[in-house]
C-alpha cells in the first residue's frame, strides 16, 4: 500500500492498512471457527448459504455507503486527492 502514502496523510494510511489487516485477523479466526460448525450443523449448504448471504450484506452496505457520501458532496473532495495527476 504504498500508492496512498504518496497522496495522503502517512498517518492516516497507517491507520487504515492496520485496520484492515486486523479485520482480515478476525475474520480468519470466525472463519476458523464458524465453517466447521456450520458444515457439522446442516453441511456445505449451510457455508454456501452463510457466504452468499455475507456477501449481499456487504454489497448491500457498500453501496449505501458510497450513495450516501456521493449525495453529500464530500466524497468529490475526497476523491480529488486520490486522482491527483503528477505533471512532468
């Protein structure tokens, strides 16, 4: 992730690389402990269910999230430091 530390605050890249790292920690761990009782309870239909529900969820909510900061105009100024140009 060295791309965004050219753009924006180090700090702030920091802190989202480490968050995300961290969800990926938890989730290996759910996941570790969540498929196998799923497949014992009603098999890989279950974890197939599980997953495609998840899925949805997250697509459900990202795109809620992203409507609503495009409505607010703020992501526009966000953006702009991500699609900053370099002149040479």
């Amino acid at each position: 992730s060295t791309f965004p530390s050219r753009f924006l605050n180090k700090k702030i890249v920091a802190a989202a690389t480490g968050f995300i790292d961290g969800m990926a920690y938890v989730g290996a761990i759910i996941v570790g402990l969540l498929v196998p009782f799923l497949i014992d309870v009603g098999g890989w239909g279950t974890v197939f269910l599980f997953w495609s529900t998840s899925c949805f969820i997250v697509i459900f909510l990202v795109m809620f999230l992203y409507l609503r900061t495009r409505t607010d105009g703020k992501a526009a100024k966000r953006l702009d430091v991500l699609t900053y140009e370099k002149k040479i």
